[in-house]
C-alpha cells in the first residue's frame, strides 16, 4: 500500500514532515500487530498550540484509515504533562523518536534529541501506529553528529555522554535525564522558564533551520 497519498494529505493540513516507518522492532507483544509508524512532524516549539496541531493530524490520519479498514493508536505529543491520567501510560509504550529513525526522518543527535537534517531538532512530534500495509520509508541506521561535541559542552547540567548513535544498540544512554529534569526544577523554583533547550539552539542544524526561516521572514 503506497503511502504518497497519506503523507499528502497530512502535508496539506499543516504537517511540516510525514513518514512511515517499519517499527517491528520497537514494539511490545501487545501492539505487536500495529507494525507501522506513521511519524509526524511540526516545525514549531511544544507548546499548547503546538499539541492542538499534532492531535489534529493524527485525528486525520485515524480518520484516513479508519474508512479504508484499518486501525490505528495514536501516541500523544505531549504525554509527560497530562500526569497521572491514562494518557501518560500510552508514551511508554511507543516513544515518538523510534518512529522517525524508522521513517528515515532523521537520526538521534548526541543531545540525545531526533536530528533532521533540514530542521535540526526544532521539530515536536508525534505518532500513529496502524496495521494498514504501508510499503514502509528507508530507515536511518547511523549518527551524522560525526566529530561535533557542540552540545555536548554546551549542557549547563553536563547530562549529555557524547555517544553516538547506532541502531545496532538503539537504546544506549546518551542523556543523563534526571540531570536535565534536576536542572528544569531548579528553574522552576526560581520562576525562571522552566524548558533549557540548550542542546536544540547550540546545534548546528537547528540553527541553519532558524537562519532560513529568518530570511524568509
Ligand atoms: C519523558 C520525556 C522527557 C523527560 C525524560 C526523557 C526520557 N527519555 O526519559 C525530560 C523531562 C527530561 C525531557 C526533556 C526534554 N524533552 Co522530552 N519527552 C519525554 C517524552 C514524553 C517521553 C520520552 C521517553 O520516555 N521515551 C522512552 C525512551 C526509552 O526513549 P527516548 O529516549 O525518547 O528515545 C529513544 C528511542 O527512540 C531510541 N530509538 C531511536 N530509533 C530507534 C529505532 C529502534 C528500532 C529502537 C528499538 C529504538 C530506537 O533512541 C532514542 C534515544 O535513546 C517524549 C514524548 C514521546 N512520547 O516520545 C518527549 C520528547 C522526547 N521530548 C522532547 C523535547 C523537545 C525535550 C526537551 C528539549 C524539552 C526542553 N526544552 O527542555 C528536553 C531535551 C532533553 C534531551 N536532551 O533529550 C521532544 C523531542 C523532539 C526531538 N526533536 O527529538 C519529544 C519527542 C516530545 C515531542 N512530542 O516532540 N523529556
Ligand atoms: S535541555 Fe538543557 S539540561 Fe537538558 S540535556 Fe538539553 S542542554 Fe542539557
Ligand atoms: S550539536 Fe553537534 S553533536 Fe550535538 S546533536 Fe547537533 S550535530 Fe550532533
């Protein structure tokens, strides 16, 4: 089943990228019949509009399917913020980087972050899962940080290792997360924005994405 038609109509609608990826290996057995990801990007920082927009597209996208005969289970965008509601269980089950790796759209930066080489990691994310049978995108296998440590000595919390990325051990520790969570208190207590970003603005592709959209502005 071709997937132009799809991705099209996403495009339309507001979506900055769309792929499909085959996501056989990132999942548990009790979505294991759900094997294709559709990743959708929007070119825009994660903020209540930005979570608006996504779980448009992927209403959208369920619709799409749904009249052709398929199922689909949409992995929210913003799952760490609705705490203690089902919806937070829903990220652990399916994270929205494995489907953009799995679509080609990129690759996991040493921040720890999905990289595309177009818009760096400025992109905010999310996920479909569906059985219908998408003839999937090539995959992304390997890092194209190459030799850059630009984030990496940038972090103010020093939470990222300097990894590179393979698909061979895709869930190697890149981040020390609870160094960038202790930092995003910290903030918050003293009512400062809680969000660094440090490791998106410090990139090299993210700031050539900022730069073209400057010009074009
Ligand atoms: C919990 C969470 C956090 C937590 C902890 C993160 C963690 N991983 O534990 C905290 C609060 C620290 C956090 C911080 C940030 N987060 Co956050 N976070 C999430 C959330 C809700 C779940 C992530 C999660 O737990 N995943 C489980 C772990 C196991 O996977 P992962 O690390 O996300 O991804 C791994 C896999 O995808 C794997 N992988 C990749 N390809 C493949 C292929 C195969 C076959 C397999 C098996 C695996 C695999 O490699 C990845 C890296 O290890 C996601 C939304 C989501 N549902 O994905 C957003 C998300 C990851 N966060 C996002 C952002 C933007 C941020 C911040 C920049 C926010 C800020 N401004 O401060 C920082 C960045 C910190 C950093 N350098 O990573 C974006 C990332 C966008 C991007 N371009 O990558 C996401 C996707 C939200 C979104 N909807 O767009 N976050
Ligand atoms: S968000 Fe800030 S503290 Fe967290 S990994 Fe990125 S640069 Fe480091
Ligand atoms: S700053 Fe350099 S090392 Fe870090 S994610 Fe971007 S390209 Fe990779």
């Amino acid at each position: 089943m071709e997937t132009e038609p799809l991705k099209r109509f996403l495009l339309r609608e507001g979506a900055t990228l769309v792929g499909v990826g085959d996501v056989t290996p990132a999942l548990s057995a009790e979505i294991s019949h759900l094997n294709r990801g559709i990743a959708i990007a929007v070119n825009r920082s994660l903020g209540a509009e930005t979570v608006e927009l996504l779980s448009g597209l992927q209403d959208l996208a369920s619709g799409w399917l749904k009249v052709r005969g398929f199922r689909s289970l949409l992995i929210p965008p913003d799952s760490d913020r609705r705490k203690a509601k089902y919806i937070t269980k829903l990220y652990k089950l399916f994270c929205h980087k494995t489907a953009a790796t799995c679509s080609g759209l990129g690759w996991i930066g040493k921040n720890g972050l999905l990289i595309n080489r177009q818009y760096g990691s400025k992109l905010s994310w999310a996920t479909v899962l569906t059985n219908a049978p998408f003839v999937p995108d090539e995959p992304t296998s390997e890092s194209e940080c190459g030799t850059c440590e630009l984030c990496v000595t940038h972090c103010p919390s020093q939470a990222l290792e300097g990894h590179l990325w393979s698909v061979r051990d895709p869930l190697r520790v890149l981040v020390q997360y609870d160094k960038c969570r202790a930092l995003k208190s910290r903030r918050t207590a003293l009512d400062e924005r809680p969000n660094c970003g440090f490791c998106i603005t410090v990139c090299p592709y993210s700031r050539k994405s900022s730069r073209r959209k400057s010009i074009r502005q």
